[in-house]
C-alpha cells in the first residue's frame, strides 16, 4: 500500500478547510435556530404602545456653524 506525499502546505491547506468548514457550520446553525425560534417568539414592539417622547429643542450652546472669511 502507498501512502501520497502530504508537505506542510497541503497539511496547512487541509486543517485551514477543516477549521471555515467548522465556522460555516456554526454560522448556519446559528442562523437555523434564529429562524426557527423566530417563528414562535411574539414581538413585544406591536404588543406595547410606544411612548411618545417629546421633541428636544435644540440647546443654545449646540455646535453652530461659524462662517468666517478666514
């Protein structure tokens, strides 16, 4: 039986595609679950009525433009 030669580079190559293949499962599981749980969470903005804030006049000391002839 013959074993092919594996350098440092194609081990390099196979742990880096192991490790995103290990990354990309995470983020698509991740993104699975969100999806599914999504579903059967209620959205708590519709169920409560959002309180009106005021509108803040603008202070007196905000950053004005300065126009000079400098």
């Amino acid at each position: 039986m013959q074993i092919g030669y594996l350098d440092p580079a194609s081990g390099s190559i196979i742990a880096s595609a192991l490790v995103g293949g290990a990354a990309a499962f995470g983020v698509a599981a991740k993104s699975a679950r969100k999806r599914v749980t999504g579903v059967f969470k209620r959205n708590r903005d519709e169920e409560a009525a959002p309180a009106e804030v005021p509108a803040e006049a603008p202070a007196a000391d905000a950053d004005a433009t300065v126009d000079s002839d400098a």
